[in-house]
C-alpha cells in the first residue's frame, strides 16, 4: 500500500502538472494511467483496510529496497538507451540531488502514514499486532488481574 501511495501522489502531484505545464507532450492523464494510478490506489487502500494485515515499521527497509531497485533498472535503462523514464530521475543536474532527497523523505512521510493507519486499524478493531497479521487481541475475564513481575518469575522455576 505505502508504494502505490507514493506512486499515486508522484503521478498526481509532479509528473501530471509538469506534463500539464509542457502542453500534454507525454499525456500522463490517459485511461490506462488514471487504472493503473487512481483506482488501483483506491483498491489497495480499501483491501487494506479490510484485511487483518499489518504495515510494519520494521518491514520498511524491504519497501525501500523495492524502490531502490526501480531507481537502479533506471539508471540502468538509461545506461542503455539515453532515455530517463522521468525528469526527476535524470542524474545530468543537481536538481536531482534534491529531486532524490524529496522522494527519500516522501516515500518515508507516506511509509509512516501507512504504519499509522495500520496501527489505528488495530486500535478500532480491538486486534494486537501479532507479526505481519493483526489477530485478537487478548481478552482478561472480569475480575482477574494481571500477575506481577514476582509471580511470574516465580511460575518460570529456576
């Protein structure tokens, strides 16, 4: 989900106003796109919410390596054939330095809304974070109380 987001928001937010200020070269805004951008986020956002899976914050470095890996088939479809699949992508100014920083700190920014999300998802449907899934959480019957530290340490044995 965090992907698609931040995939969604690039499309929208830089490539279709950029694409609007050249006069449509590249025509960003066709059926196929507005598919594959708007209604597959809105999917994704309403599968996600459906199902008992959990956006993790420790899984954010696998997300970011599916990112980096896009950025390296660039540079290395660029190597190939001179062409960038997006302006921000070319490495030819410094403009990009700051182009990268921006989507590193996007992709992190939605990253976090996601585990957000995720975690208020649990909160409202009363589920524990149990792995990658999110599963009932524990219920105490009336009346009982947790056992302290001491009691439990002595149920351990030596």
């Amino acid at each position: 989900v965090p992907s698609a987001l931040l995939v969604t928001i690039v499309l929208w937010g830089v490539l279709y106003p950029a694409d609007k200020a050249r006069g449509h070269q590249r025509n960003e805004l066709n059926p196929a796109s507005f598919e594959a951008h708007a209604i597959n986020t809105l999917l994704l956002l309403l599968d996600g919410a459906a199902n008992r899976l959990a956006v993790r914050a420790a899984d954010f470095y696998l997300t970011l390596g599916w990112a980096t890996a896009y950025v390296l088939y660039a540079w290395a479809q660029y190597a190939q054939s001179g062409f960038w699949p997006y302006f921000f992508l070319d490495l030819s100014s410094w403009a990009a330095v700051g182009w990268y920083s921006l989507l590193i700190a996007l992709f992190a920014a939605v990253y976090a809304m996601a585990v957000g999300g995720s975690a208020l998802k649990a909160r409202c449907a009363g589920l524990a974070v149990d792995g990658a899934a999110l599963a009932p959480a524990p219920q105490q019957p009336p009346g009982a109380t947790l056992p302290s530290a001491r009691d439990a340490l002595l149920q351990a044995g030596p």
